[in-house]
C-alpha cells in the first residue's frame, strides 16, 4: 500500500487508535484527534524528515502540536512510526504513564509542552529561526494549530515574526473543525478568515480540503516549495468519520460512548507501521566555538547600574561561548542588550515589542542546545507568564533578564515599575530568582545562569549603584553575601535595598546597634544555612510587593527552624507613582531610616522582652 | 480661527507643551507626543464628545492613549480644553503630581492606565461593547496607538473581537511614526502593511498623512460614518516640527537638548483654549434593575464542584443586580459561566480563547459602573497577567474566577492545573484572593465580590466536593472558619485541601492528636487574629507550589507576632502530570495521609522539645 490508499488508511488508524486511547482512559480528546488525522497521515508518511532514535538531531524537523489537547492523535503517529507498542499508547493519561493528557518533553519527542492554545506557532517560529540563522539546517517546523486557538494574540506575534525572520521553514497547519470546547468558533468554516490574515500578515495560504489526503500532499508539496512560511488552512470535521459525533457540539474532550461502534464504522483497528524519512544530513552544520570568558570588571565605589553590566557580561559570555544566544523586546538600549547585539550581532533576535514572542524564541532555541538569554523590563515579563509557565512544564533550560525592577526606576511610574515579579517567578517550578545589588555581581551571576538548569531569571536596576564587590569575587547561586557582621539584628536585602540597608547599619552604628547586613541575592534557591543561623531579630526589605517576595522566601526558610526570630517586612505596600527615586523608596518605606527604624524598633522589643 | 487653522496651530501647542513640561521634567517621551499632536488636535477640537465635568458619564466618548508614553500630549490636550492650569502641566513626573510619566486614573479624565504597551485597543473594545450593548449611548472610543506597540500579539485580539461585536464605534488612530525605542519599527512607514491586516481582520481601514489636517479631518468624518470599526493608519514624523530630532533615532524618551530653540522653532508658546463638545445626551439609556437575591442552597452532604457553584452563584446575582456582568474565554461550560450566559443573556459576552481581551473587556466594561465577572480556568489567567497587573494601576473593580485549580483536575495535566495563581494574584495590589472548600461558601463569596473593592479573584475546583456548610452560614471576606476545634496542632487549608484537612483531623484523632482544622479561604485579606492566636504547630496545606501561596500567606501573618509557632508547608514541590486526582494529591504530599503525618512530626517535636 502506497500513496493516497496508504494515507487514508492510516488517516483512519490515526482515529481508530484515537478513539480507543480515550476510551481505556475514559477521557480525551478523540473528536479534536479526528479532525487532524488526515493532515497528520500525510505529513508522517510522506514529508516529515525524522529521526526517532536522536531526537535533539538540529536536523530533524519539527513537530509541535498547538493544539496540545489533540494528544491521541501525536500518539497514535508515534504507533503509526514504529517507536511506542499499542500498550504503550493505551497508558494514555495514566498515573505511570508518559503519555499524559497534553504532551509534555517526558516523551523523547516532544520539544515543547503544549496544552495552553496559541503557543506552538510562536515557539515553533523560535525553531524555524535557529534552523536557519543557528543550526544551519534543511530542519523544517510543522505546527498542527486549532482552529479555537486563533483567537490567541499571541499567534499573531508568530506570524509576524515568521514573516519579518523570512521563515521558508515553518508551516502551520491550521485544521479548521469549526467547533471549539462550547459551540462553534468566531469563524465556523469560513477558512478565507483565516487564510486572508495569513496572507496580510506577509504569509503564503492554502486553502484545501483537510480530509482529501490528495488535496493535503499537493499542499504539503507546495508548502515546502515555497519561499514564505506557509499557512494550510484545511477544513476538517471534528470527530470526522463516526457519525454520533461527526460535527456535533458537545463531544469536545469526550470519550466517545460507545467506541466499539466507532471503531467498526472506522473501519476497525488497524497496524500500520510506516517508515518516517529520516533528514538527509545530520547534526548542525556549524560548529559551536568556545573561547575564555573575560568578564567585565568594575572598581570599588564607581558607579554603575546592573542593567549595564548585565548587557557587558552577557556580550562577554557571548564571545567566550559559542551556544549563548541573546534577543529583547526592543528595549536593549534600556535593558543594555544591545552591547550583546553589537559584540555578537549573528546570534542576537530583535523581537521588537512581543513579549510572548520573546520567551517563546528562547524556549524554541534551547531545543537544540542553545543557551538563550532573554530580555527585557521586569514588568513586561508578566505579558509572557502563561509562557514562562508553560516553558517550566517543557523542561527548558534558559535565562530571563529584567530591567527596570522596582520604584527605583522613579518618573517613568508603576506600569514600568515590576514589583510583582519575583513573586511571579519564584512560583515557576525549578526556578532561579537573582537579583544583584552590584555590577561585578552581576556580571558572575550571568556567567552562572549560562550553565544553571530550569529558567534562570536575573532582575536589574535601572539606576546606577555603587560597585561594593571586588572584580575577583565570585557568587554562588543559592548564596548570599554577609556584608557587615552583627549580632543585635540583621537588615536581609537585595538589589536597591542592600545600598540603603548599608547605610541604615552605619545610622544604627551610630546607636549602638550592631547591624548584620545579608545580601540575599539569590532569592531562590535561598541560602537557608545562612538565614536559619541567625540567632536575632529580622528585618527584611525589598523593592517588591510585600507578597511572595524576598521577605516571604525568607520566613518560609524559617518556618519550620528551631529558632524563630521575629521578622518585620519591609515592602512596597501602596501604589507607587511617578517621582525621584529616593522620594519613591522613602515613601514606600524601604530606604535607609526606614530600615533603620525597623531595626530599632525589633531590637527595642527584643530588648524589653 | 477655526478649522483647518486653528487645528495646525493647537498642533502646534500640543507639540510645544510636549516640549514643555518635559523640559521642565527633565524627562519623558515628547518627540512621541509630538508626532501625534495633530491626529489629536482634530480629535479635541471637532470630534471628542466629551463632559470634563462628569467623566465617567457613560454618554461621553472614551479616549484612550494606548502609547501612554505619549502622556505629554495628552496632558497638553486638557490645557488645551482648559481644564488644567499651565502650572499643573508643568508639574509633569513631579513627586506630588498627578501628572505622572504614563498616564493613570488619578487624573480624572484618564479611564485605564496605560504605559504596558499595546493594552489601549482590548480596553477600548471592552469600553465600547459596553456603550453599544449595555450603555447604550452614542459613545465613541477613541485609542491613539503607537507603531511599536502593534508588535503586541493583544492588538489582535483587540481587532478580532471589535469587528466580531461590530463595533461601529470604536475607532483605532495609528501614529505610524516609524521609530520604536531603539530603532525602526518591524514595518516603518508601510502603511499598507497595517491597513492590510486591520482590513484582513474585517476593519475599514484609511491611510493618511498624519500631519495634514484636512485629511485628518476627512478621515475622522469618514470613521464616524462608518458601519465597521475604522483604523486610520496615519503617516506620521516622530519629533515633528523640530529639526534636532525629527524623524532622528535616539530621541525616545529623552526631553530636548535645547527647549527653548523647540518652542522657537515650533513658533512660540501658545494659550488657545478650544471648547471641546459635550455628548448630545447625559447617563445611560437604560434603567438598571435590582431584585432581590436568592442565591442557590446546597444541602449538607451532596457533592457538589465549586466551579458549578460559582456558575450558579452568578446567573442568580446576574438576575437579581442587573449591573452584573459576565464574560468567559470559551470554556463557559467547564468554568460553569454558561449557567449565567443561559439565565441572561444579554449580559454575557463570549471572549473566545483570548484572556487578554477577557480581562480587558472587564476592565473596559467596569468603567461605567458595570461589575463584570471574568473567567477562565484558573492557569489561563497567566496569560492576561500584564493586564491584571496593569489594571491594579487603573484603581479598577470586577471579578475574576479561575476554576480547575491545583493538581486534583487529574488526566489533562499540569498544563491546565493553575498552581501559580495564588501567588500571582496576591501579588498584585488591592487584590483579593478567595478559594472555598464548599458550594454555599462559594456562592456566598460570589456575592461577596460583587461589592469587593478592587480586583476579586476566586479559584475554584474541578471536581465534586462534599457541602459541609450550611445553606444559611455567612462568609465575610477576610475571614476564615475554624471547622473543628483541637489544641494540639492547627491544620490550615483551603479548597480541595480542607477536605483533606478534615479527614487528617480524623486519623489524628484516633492517635490521640486534638487538631484544630482551619478553612483560610480568604487567602488575601487574610484573617490575621485567627491565625496569630494559634498557641500550637500549624501544617499548612495547598494545592498550589509552595512559593507564595497560602503558606507563605500565613508566614506572613506571624512573621512579627509574639507567639511563632513551628510552621510545616505542604505543598506541590515537583512537577505533576496526568493521574487520577486522588494520585496526585498524593504524590504532591498534600493528601490526608500527609497532612496527618506532617502533624504527628510537629506535635512529636513539641512533645519533646
């Protein structure tokens, strides 16, 4: 069996096995497997250049499917190439199974954990561009998108970006059942909505019948002919081929009932086994440089904001190593990505202001090994959270860089002012949470996050600080910095707020109070060591909402200790707004008499206690 | 003077106010309010209807600076309508001015902050579905929106739902002025490139010269004449009308070298005061009705999910309070939502898979005085995280529910269970963070939100859960409830962890433990006195990481209390997948089982310390 006979066989086995998986799981999405089965039949059998056993190949293509919920139907391709048993396919959404309910990098084959809609164009665009402008492959990105999803903004950042990039090696595959989770889509089958955004937004549209598997490999032809990334917008049939469900609302993410019926009527369980083509050449065509890393160095008591150094360690790190990779939501003449971008411009991405874009390209990059750094205003980092979450579910390794963080920042006001994102960052699963107070600091802490697992976030100051490490230091992530000894009470800060607690320690100095002072720059992990031994009172001060912040991290390392000292958070607690720095700190109660007033007053307590 | 002279000379003075009272502020982005000075003059001087004595009229048009970096011309705009006084302009970023860097509903005339780019267009959609379909006035929204910022995936969303509505009154004013922050634009002067999408996502689209008034003002005519939602995408010179930085990379966000050669240049200093028109009607068309509520009673026992509970909570607070508003994000029948579309549903607006415009739509709609309740399920809600975020600016009031929260969802995986939601919501300022255990809980927080200052958000569970409250019991906000009494140990929990909690209590029983279980559903405010008069180890229990969640929410509580008791976290510390919820609960450590042994660990502690 060969060509159209053999795809639609296959197409059919795709559903049959679709619908059995969902039935031995009792839940699923069998019907949204069905609508895209014939599209995936074709590309396995005939387009897709893929090898199993070496997944990570920067030659493969690649497969994501946005429309992570059609799981049945990726997993029945993985019978259908040979590489999972029909047991194996039927653990779908057990407790030991690798087969959840949306696919996640569990799976070998798996790039990217899908199931939030509207995401697999843009990481797929990250992809397409490290195909082309990275690795140096014929690699090509297949993106199965529902239709539902479209409605996403975050697509749109994709096809922009596909377009600006000149991605000749995406195609999205749009199957266009017209029925999303509660009744049908803003667009039913009118595919000319979405072909003719597609063609506005600078891509080549073909619209076909998606269960005319002749219709399909013309397309798949075209598409991979074509100079433009490419859009497929096939009208399909949710639940297509069994008459109870077949285009009826009310069968989204349902076994079907009676699915010994359904697999009769499709015609019964099928083995297919079809040989996936491998890609013609393997691995990157260039080859990945190391050279020694010199970072920046910066003298004691000069004056220089984090951000900058952030920008010269990572141009730094850039020339030393050949897999760092950097792109910013054109703002890197603030967040200083620019002095990476002018040192190493090949390997820098303008992803203008499309934030989701931004964490999406990274997340893409890493697939093949590439180390990428991120960034842009602390506050903008919020825009791509549902992507940073879902990047932690994908087990991607990559760094965050955000600038501006706090009401340092003064004039510009609180919508640029992140106060929330430490607390945002901290509640991503395998996360790291850096914020340094000093330019040599930071420049180690960079050099770090390049090898650090998980999503490493640093965050920056906008204004200058003074340099209060030698160049020689080094910095642990999950250390901290004990910057004054002292037994009577300890001031924990970081970033903004180790500058003023340094002076509020000289003010209690003055009183006879004997300041601990703790740089606590990395807020996760914390080092628990160092705040678990402390035998005095705390006060602990951030340039961050009270909640989920420094001072929280801090009480949960204490929570369960022997020793409970008292704890007195300082935080930002009212909206801020527009004014000088130092009006901002002080009216948020986080500067240097602030602190120090905490301070007395906790050592007063302890003392009539 | 009048017409076209008297619109090129205000021009003129919005330009040279820019220049003005970011000479004076010594900071700000004039050259972007001065390409648009033009598009705006027109705007203020023929076609604004607008009320500045009574600005939350809902008759008045809504004007909405979507670039609210631009704020020097907007501000220029009210001297310009005589409204505020020379001096209060050039009080612009000061410590005690209203007049901040991005514009903010401290000032009156400002309905939602902006300043996160790209934000400006889902809330005028919001503004103006509510003029159309709630309102019902001749209301216009107007959002003057920056080339950059179309990058923003959001804008889409924007454009896709306002020709979904068909809105007639909502008109998009691009300043197309070809230099983002650090450079071009992806598109810079092609205006074709945005007509064309904007007329590919169904929008009357006009091109023009943005600084010539006469077609400036033709475009305005024909937007108002038009049945389709209009985008003048208007050509336009960054800086405009002064040399030194006109159309010249490196002059965003900087004030003038030289002011006084600007103004010069830009022909002095001007005081014309135009009369801007007010709205031909006053208030609303239509009455809002009250009828009394009769919310829904469960009985004690049944199993009821809390999410079906909050469905029917709101179709009953929908009909009694006829300001009460709903919108979900195409998963109406999981949130339960679909219960208050079905009982009024022309109060029920569908936002499809699109969080951003969901939340924005809220935002949009509270500003008249309607009270919207989003939804969505609960780990969507990072995808809008920028606009809650932002809204918090805005001083706005509605209501969010997120539902299938937490690892007890089961089979579809960590890709739909919200476990970052409590801590992002609590990290967000003037928020409140709800998350009951029980049906008529739930229903009387539903009602408890509906008069809840700021922005409300209550997660609710997927599966079934036992009533263990009567339908008569009372739940305030900032309350907790101690469901059984002990002494030994307190067990704190919210939602699906109460039940838990409960059935630890038992087991401990049996071993002779007294535990006290707390229902802390109020997580944010949270019920200080109750928890600081814990004399006894408390376990607390979430499902939820354990990053600022509600164990951190606790911790914070005792942080400087005089009794801080030993305190375990129970949590979800690894990453999840696809199982049966009662698996899962296990797995993470949050089960019955747990809790009970963590309580055993802490009293076996205190017993021998």
């Amino acid at each position: 069996m060969e060509g159209p006979e053999l795809w639609r066989e296959l197409g059919q086995q795709l559903r049959v096995d679709s619908v059995r998986c969902a039935a031995e799981a009792k839940s699923g999405h069998p019907t949204s497997g069905m609508s895209g089965a014939d599209l995936m039949a074709v590309l396995l059998a005939k387009y897709l250049r893929y090898d199993f056993d070496n997944p990570k190949d920067p030659a493969n293509d690649r497969l994501v499917f946005s429309k992570g919920h059609a799981s049945t139907l990726l997993y029945a391709m993985y019978r259908a190439a040979g590489v999972i048993s029909d047991e194996e396919l039927l653990t779908y959404r057990q407790f030991s199974s690798i087969f959840e309910g949306h696919p996640t990098p569990r799976i070998p084959w798996v790039d990217v954990a899908t199931g939030s809609l509207g995401q697999g164009l843009p990481y797929g665009v990250g992809m397409a561009i490290a195909g082309k402008r990275l690795d140096e492959t014929p690699m090509r990105a297949w993106i199965l998108i529902g239709d539902s999803e479209m409605a996403e903004g975050s697509q749109w950042e994709g096809f922009e970006h596909a377009a600006y990039y000149e991605l000749d090696n995406i195609v999205a595959v749009l199957d266009i059942n017209r029925l999303g989770q509660r009744g049908e889509t803003m667009h039913g089958w009118d595919l000319d909505s979405y072909a003719n955004r597609a063609r506005a937004f600078g891509w080549h549209a073909i619209e076909i019948d998606g269960h005319d598997v002749e219709e399909i490999d013309q397309a798949y032809g075209e598409a991979i002919a074509s100079d433009r990334p490419v859009a497929i917008v096939a009208r399909t049939i949710k639940g297509k081929g069994v008459k109870a469900v077949e285009d009826k609302p009310g069968w989204h993410g349902k076994a079907l009932d009676d699915p010994e019926q359904a697999i009769e009527e499709l015609g019964g369980i099928r083995n297919i086994v079809v040989q996936v083509a491998k890609p013609e050449t393997s691995g990157r065509t260039v080859e990945i440089e190391r050279a020694e890393l010199e970072l920046p160095r910066y003298e004691l008591g000069d004056e220089v904001a984090t951000r900058k150094a952030y920008g010269e360690a990572l141009a730094a790190l850039g020339k030393a190593r050949g897999d760092v990779v950097a792109m910013d939501g054109e703002v890197s003449n603030s967040t200083f990505a620019e002095i990476f971008r002018d040192a190493v411009p090949e390997r820098y991405f303008e992803m203008f202001i499309a934030e989701e874009q931004l964490v999406a390209t990274a997340v893409g990059m890493q697939v093949t090994g590439w180390r990428p750094f991120a960034s842009t205003f602390a506050a903008f980092i919020s825009r791509a959270y549902d992507f940073v979450r879902m990047s932690a579910i994908s087990r991607a390794n990559y760094c965050l860089s955000g600038s501006h963080a706090g009401v340092s920042i003064g004039e510009d006001g609180p919508s640029q002012m992140a106060l929330e994102d430490i607390a945002a960052l901290r509640a991503v699963h395998g996360s790291t949470v850096l914020h340094p107070c000093d330019a040599n600091q930071t420049a180690k802490l960079v050099a770090k996050m390049a090898d650090n697992e998980g999503i490493s976030y640093i965050r920056t100051l906008r204004p200058n600080t003074a340099v209060i490490y030698e160049p020689g230091d080094d910095f642990e992530i999950g250390g901290s910095r004990t910057l004054r000894e002292g037994d009577d009470i300890a001031l924990v800060a970081a970033g903004i707020t180790v500058h003023e607690a340094l002076e509020a320690a000289d003010a209690l100095a003055a009183d006879g109070i004997e300041a601990r002072v703790i740089d606590l720059y990395s807020i996760k992990p914390l080092d628990e060591e160092a705040i678990r031994s402390l035998a005095m009172p705390i006060v602990t001060v951030e340039d961050h909402w009270a909640e989920g912040g420094l001072g929280e991290a801090v009480l949960a390392a204490l929570a369960d200790s022997e020793e409970r000292p008292r704890v007195e958070l300082l935080a930002v607690r009212e909206m801020p707004h527009s004014g000088k720095p130092a009006e901002l700190l002080a009216e948020a109660g986080i500067d240097a008499a602030h602190i120090a007033d905490a301070a007395r007053r906790l050592v007063g307590a302890a003392v009539s206690a």
